[in-house]
C-alpha cells in the first residue's frame, strides 16, 4: 500500500484568522502545517515599518498568536510546520518561534530559518530588465528599497532532512511551501518535472486555505455553502504518486466540491497549461477532478514541464506617498450634495496648490468600483462616502488631503458626516516591480536553532 501524508493549511495570507489552523492541529491528524502569510503588499508593508521603526523584528506580526495556537497540539502529535512567517528576517522568527517552545515546556525541538531571499544589496547586478515596462532595472536604483527573489522547496527539503522539526522561510513561492513535505517524504528528484508538477499544483490548491473549502467562493442564493462562519481551511491527504483527496475536518463550514476546487485552481493562474513556479512549470490543463465523497475530491494527472532557468525578483521602490480620507451624507439628495462636495474640493486643492501625480475621488456605494464603467442610470443611493485620494511626491504634499477633508466638517455643505481624523491619513508607498535572475545566482543558506 502506498505512502499517504496529509498536510494541512494554516493561513492563507498575513491577516487570516487562527482559529481554522488550531482547528486543524488540533483535529487534522497531520503529519505537516503549512503557513503562508506573504505577499507583495506584504513584503512592502513590512519594508515601510522597518524604515521607519527600527526595533521591527521584520517577522509575521501574527507569528506570536499563530505559535501559541497551534504549538500545543502539533508538538503532542509531532505535527511538522513549513511557514514562511519569516518574511524579510527569518533568523528573527525562528528564533522567536524557539522562545515559544520553550515557553510552553517543550525543548530539543530544532527550528531552522531559510534565508537567500533577500537580494537588495545585489539585485541591480543580477537582473538586465523589468518585466512590466522594459526598462533597465538599473533605472530603479534611485528608488530601490528592496528585492527578493522567489525560492522554491529545495531548502525546506534540505531543513527537513537535517532533523527540522519546524521550517521558517522569507519568501518562498506559496506553492513550495506545501510541495516540500511531499518532496522529503516520498524521495522525489527536484528535476522529476512529472511528480513534482502534481504536488505543486496541489500546493497552488491549499496556498489560499478556505478559498478551496468555500471562502471567497460562496454567493448567497448562486452558490450556498453551509456556515460560512466557520470555514474549516484544507487537507490534502497526499499519496507517493502526487494523487491527493482534498478535505477539511468534520464538522466545520464550507465545502469541498468540483466546484470550490476548479475556482481556486484556475484563481491567479495567467496561462493554465504553464503555470510558472520556481520549482516546475505546472499544467493544469490535464487534470482530472472526482468527486469522490462528501467534502472529498479526489484530484489526479496534474501535468508539468521542466522548471525555468531563472527565477522570478520582486523589486520594491518608493513611489512617494498617499494621502486619503473620506466623508459621508445620507439621505434623500445624499448624491447631489456628495457631487457639489467634489467641486468643493477639486478648487480648494488649487487654492492650496496640491501638487498630486495621481488624483481620485469616488462616491463609495456608486463608482469606486466600476468608476467610469458605472451605468449612467444607476439608481441613487440612500447614503454615499466620499473618498478622497491623491499621490504625491512628498509626505507634506499628501497631507493637504486630509486638511482640506477637515474644512469640509464646517466649511462645507448641509449634513457632511465627517470622521474624527485620528487614524494616519498620509502613508509612504512602496511600488513592486518584477525582473528575473538566474537560480544559480540565489543560493539559499539555512540556520539552525534548537528549544
């Protein structure tokens, strides 16, 4: 009889809940939980802090309450974690994951933290041209403020093999993050594009946890799952031929169909037939999908093709910064008072001299979304936010925003809702651009800590 190891989801993005990842330690009977918490935005996010915060760590800042989730029970059952929480300071994390350890009695666990990632100091050197508009990437180097490349699941083997227990990466393709387990477990060579292929599409499946159990999936009246209050997130109980079944624990919300899996199989995924990772070139044109009992599908015959020679670099710079706040009315004429708003403020910015590259103001509930696409007979809404947004060079600039959304409290028109400005309305912004590298210019290096 076959191998099967079964591998659950712990987050999906930085902001996920935690409670569906200790359901899962707890109830999952895993051998592996696989965290992912990054993101471009969130790479970037993190760069801001630590330019203006120097005592940021640079780790998840959800990593304390995820540990202290699902310790307890991955530490009785001897549950492996892959989480690439580390983000731009793995040692940091790993180091804080240790200290979580030994807080709760548990010592003589080894931690390792894949670092190679981070290519900041070099980025301009290794990589010719930007993928999104052609340019030199060396046109960036007045604003560059950061650049990571996209690892794949060789390192985590390699921790893996070496007795690590727990594995924190920074960034990591989402789908390596599960492709890993499989690897270590079954023996599979790195360059066997066919096996390698079906596990990192089943990688691709559980990287956005409840998106496959149902989240982001139900439509209310079109497309029901049952308590969306309670979405259980995935797992794959994987055989050694890269076949899975994919489910969640009983009892929880949501569902496992045909159809929540076909919709997080093609989400974010350009060109199915050459989904491009750093691991394989995945081609889910041939899979094959059965439903194979209540909250169980059964996915098989994942193609692949050879891995790329390079890898993919996000590069992170300034594009100065945002200033944004909004307003409110309600009430019959809330739009025709909403519209003389807007004139309000466009002449008040060229009283004040705004100097913004970029300007936006919508009527959320109207156009923010559709913005001009909006039909021009939309029915008026009972209430309107107005959102003001302009990008500037300079912080000062920015600020004019919430300045002049201030005078609207008294200096404006009939009935204005205004908020009390306490929350940050100006916020720097970070611009992710994309080149390649050659992978044999990104080695990974891995450190060791022990509880």
């Amino acid at each position: 009889m076959s191998k099967t190891i079964r591998i659950g989801a712990g987050a999906a993005w930085w902001g996920d809940r935690v409670e569906p990842a200790q359901l899962n330690a707890e109830r999952g009977d895993l051998d592996y939980l696989c965290f992912e918490t990054m993101a471009e935005a969130t790479v970037s996010a993190a760069q801001v802090r630590a330019r203006r915060d120097p005592g940021f760590e640079g780790y998840d800042t959800y990593l304390d309450d995820r540990m202290r989730a699902v310790l307890p029970a991955c530490m009785k059952r001897g549950t492996k974690i892959v989480s690439n929480q580390g983000w731009i300071n793995p040692d940091a994390a790993a180091k804080r994951v240790v200290h979580w350890l030994r807080e709760l009695g548990h010592t003589g666990v080894k931690v390792a933290a894949v670092n190679g990632s981070l290519v900041t100091d070099r980025v301009l050197e290794l990589t010719d041209r930007i993928l999104e508009n052609g340019e030199p990437t060396a046109s960036l180097q007045p604003t560059l403020i950061s650049a990571e490349a996209y690892l794949g699941a060789e390192p985590i083997v390699e921790a893996l093999k070496a007795g690590a227990q727990i594995v924190i990466t920074g960034r990591v393709a989402d789908p390596s993050l599960f492709l890993a387990p499989m690897m270590y477990e079954f023996g599979w060579d790195p360059l066997d594009h066919a096996k390698v292929a079906q596990g990192n599409g089943l990688g691709h499946l559980m990287e956005c946890g409840a998106q496959v159990t149902g989240g982001y999936f139900s439509d209310p009246g079109f497309k029901d799952v049952p308590e969306p209050w309670n979405f259980g997130f995935p797992i794959a109980e994987v055989r050694e031929d890269g076949s899975a079944i994919l489910t969640k624990v009983a009892g929880t919300g949501g569902a496992v169909t045909l159809q929540t899996v076909k919709e997080q199989m093609l989400y974010e995924v350009h060109d199915p037939a050459n989904y491009l990772t750093p691991d394989v070139v995945v081609d889910f044109t041939t899979a094959r999908l059965e439903q194979a009992g209540p909250d169980r599908v059964l996915v098989t015959n994942i193609g692949g093709k050879p891995r790329t020679p390079t890898l993919k670099v996000s590069i992170g710079c300034t594009e100065g910064f945002i200033g944004e706040d909004m307003f409110f009315y309600a009430g019959p004429g809330a739009l025709r008072r909403a519209q003389l708003a807007r004139k309000i403020l466009e002449e008040r910015f060229k009283i004040v001299g705004l100097q913004a590259e970029d300007y936006r103001l919508d009527f959320l509930g109207m156009n923010a979304i559709h913005g001009d696409a909006t039909p021009a007979d939309a029915p008026e809404p009972y209430e309107i936010a107005v959102r003001v947004a302009a990008r500037t060079r300079t912080r000062e600039e920015a600020a004019k925003v919430g300045r002049e959304v201030d005078g609207m409290a008294v200096s404006g028109i009939a009935h204005t809702g205004k908020r009390v400005p306490h929350q940050e309305r100006t916020r720097e912004v970070i611009g992710v651009w994309s080149s390649l590298v050659p992978r044999e210019q990104v080695p990974a290096s891995i450190h060791y800590f022990e509880s």
